[in-house]
C-alpha cells in the first residue's frame, strides 16, 4: 500500500508539472500577443498570472522534497523526483520572462509599434512548441523527441539575431526609435532565454528516459 500511494503522488506530480508546463506556454503567447495587438489590459493579466505560476512550482518543490523525505524512492523514481524539481524551477524562470515581456507592455503603453511585428511571435510559436514537445516527451519518456525539440533552439537563436540586426539599423536610421527597439529586444531576449530554459527541460527528460545527463544546448548542424 505504501508503494501505491508513493507511485499515485509520483503520477500526481507529473500531472501538476505538465499543467504547469502549459500554464506558462499560455503566459507566453499571451504576452507576445499582448505585444503585438498593445493590449495593455491582456499584459497586466499575464503579468498578475506570474505570480500563480510562482506558487504552484513551490507547492511541487514541496511535495517533491516531502516524497525524497519520507520515502526510499528507487533510482529510477528519483531520476523522476529530481527532474521534476529541475523541470518547475525551469518552468518559473520561463514564466519570469513571459511577465517581463507584459511589463515591456505595460511600460510602452498605447504607442505605435516602430514596426511590424514578424519575428518575434515567430520566436514564441516555436518556444511554445518545443515546450508542449518536450512535455510530452517527458509523460511518454523520449528521448528522442526530447532532442528533437531541443534542437529548435537554434531556430530560436537564428530570428534572435535577425531580431536584434533589425532594431539595431532602426535605431541607427532614426534615433527616436531607440527606446522601444530596445523594449523589443529585450522582449526577444526573454524568448531566446526561455528557449534555452526548454532545452533544460529536454536534459531533464533525457536523464529520466536514459539516466545520462546530456548537454543538449549546443550549436546543431
């Protein structure tokens, strides 16, 4: 009996990462969204929704912690317990960088975009989907898939850059645009990060699938 409700909390908190893996891809379309539409209203609620997120990586913490205190998990489980810990720390850090972007919002109120907005939402339809791939990955233990989404990164990376090079040429064309272009870069800085933060995660899933750590946040080719 003990072992069932040790592997009922272990599937519970599996379950309660997941959600909160998708809770924090939701924050991020909604603060490019934001951005992208200057909805005010919407940043604010992403920004608010921040500190929800905050608590729920702490209340997973516990209970992990709880679990590895009052139970003698196998190897394989504590590969699970340990990831898990790893994999909501990660998930608040992304959640971070999706409320600094509705703060850029916020900050740059109702003011005309200096340009249309392209690549940007680019970046956060591909974090958004290396984060639901990686969840997936991590529930199904494949470490195939893991590194496939890991490798999206450097998609990522690549519109960061074309980002920055943009804004960079704005900014040397007409200097009043300097203020908001920087806005915008550090908005694709948040998503460039919270990029890496889900190649985190793909190690995670890979230790747990394979027991091996495996730096995934490399430069593919």
């Amino acid at each position: 009996m003990v072992r069932e409700a040790f592997e009922r909390e272990l599937r519970a908190l599996e379950g309660e990462v997941v959600a909160l893996g998708k809770a924090v891809g939701e924050a991020v379309r909604g603060a490019v969204c934001a951005l992208r539409a200057r909805d005010v209203d919407r940043a604010e609620r992403v920004d608010r929704a921040d500190d929800d997120i905050n608590r729920r990586r702490f209340s997973l913490e516990e209970r992990c912690l709880a679990l590895l205190a009052t139970q003698q998990p196998m190897a394989s489980d504590l590969r699970v317990l340990t990831a898990i810990l790893h994999i909501a720390t990660d998930l608040e850090r992304m959640g971070d960088h999706a409320a600094g972007v509705a703060r850029l919002v916020i900050r740059m109120g109702d003011e005309p975009l200096i340009k249309p907005l392209v690549d940007i939402p680019r970046m956060a339809d591909l974090v958004v989907a290396m984060l639901e791939e990686a969840l997936d990955a991590f529930v199904r233990r494949d470490a195939a898939a893991a590194r496939r989404a890991a490798a999206w990164d450097d998609e990522v990376d690549a519109l960061h850059d074309q980002v920055h090079r943009e804004l960079f040429l704005l900014m040397i064309q007409d200097p009043r645009t300097v203020t908001q272009a920087t806005y915008l870069m550090w908005a694709s800085h948040g998503l460039e990060r919270t990029a890496d933060l889900v190649t985190n995660v793909c190690e995670r899933v890979v230790f747990v699938a394979q027991g091996v750590l495996e730096d995934l946040n490399q430069p593919h080719g």
